[in-house]
C-alpha cells in the first residue's frame, strides 16, 4: 500500500480546502489502490474492530489501545477505499445492531473532516464521502433485504448529518 497516496495529490487537495476551492462534486478523486490484497486484508481489519464493539466479551478489550510496531517502511496513508468498504459491509449485515456501530463510524469521519475544514459544508464535500454516498447507495442494490435495510438506515443517517446543501446535491443519487 506504499503507492495509494500521491503527496502531491494529498497536499493540491489539502491546499484548495485552505484556499476556500473544494474538488468538484461527483467525482472520487482519490485511485483506489493497486495493491488489492493488502487492501481487502486491511477492510478486513477494520470491519473486524467496528464488530468487536458490538461483542459483549470483546467491549472492554477494544476500547483500549492497540499496540502498534514502530514500521521501518515508509507509509504514506491508508486507502480510504478500504475504511468505507469496511463500513458498508458492517451496514449490509443481517444483526441490526452492527448499524449502530456503522453509524457511529461515519458520524466519526464528519466530525473529524469538519474539524480538519472548519466547515461542514467544505467537509462534506471531501471525495471521502463521494465514495461513502456511491458504497450506501449500492447496498441498496444487494440481493438481501438485509443489505438493502442497511443501505437506507446508513443514507438516513447521512441525510441527517449531513448539510442541508450536500443533501440538497446528492437528492437524485438518493432517490
């Protein structure tokens, strides 16, 4: 996953977010990343966590830290491909408890993209939630009904959260 990043395109984007330009609407700017294994082992991984917080044996174990090797590679980020992956999987469960867990995930990422802005609006945006929008529309489209219940739970979510204007702007995808 060293390549899923380009600093350059990380600093253009950071930079037009200062500058009051946000990246046009529609359009997932960030490639997802090429290295597809380490990927799917990383959605995995954070599809994993979201769950153990639902497990009553396993709450007090992941809310602590996790213990983390200092890496001797050079890491350049994550592919957010991966973490929004992983949060529509947990929402096209069948356990209606797992929603909670997903909701809670996304309600974390607007909070943080609001407070690295400074504006919600500016936040919402963020390619991230492009991609987000596009991953709970599509489970819409699962065969189960579960996966379809997840889908709209997570778009309510979103239309509540979420500005008036982002709303207003992404209506038809809704629809």
């Amino acid at each position: 996953m060293d390549d899923c990043i380009d600093p350059h395109l990380f600093y253009c984007i950071f930079l037009s977010f200062r500058t009051g330009n946000p990246p046009i609407v529609n359009k997932t700017a960030v490639p997802p990343c090429a290295d597809e294994p380490s990927k799917k082992v990383f959605e995995q991984a954070i599809t994993g966590a979201l769950l153990s917080g639902t497990i009553k044996e396993l709450k007090s174990e992941a809310a602590g830290p996790c213990p983390i090797k200092p890496q001797t590679r050079n890491r350049r980020g994550i592919d957010i491909h991966a973490m929004v992956d992983a949060i529509a999987a947990v929402m096209a469960m069948e356990d209606k408890e797992f929603y909670k867990v997903g909701e809670l995930a996304v309600a974390v990422m607007i909070e943080t993209a609001t407070a690295i802005t400074g504006d919600p609006y500016k936040a919402a945006r963020l390619p991230l939630f492009e991609y987000l929008s596009e991953k709970l529309c599509g489970c819409c489209y699962e065969r189960a009904w579960f996966a379809k219940n997840g889908g709209c739970t997570a778009i309510n979510f979103l239309m509540r959260r979420m500005p008036l204007q982002w709303v207003i702007e992404h209506q038809l995808s809704f629809h």
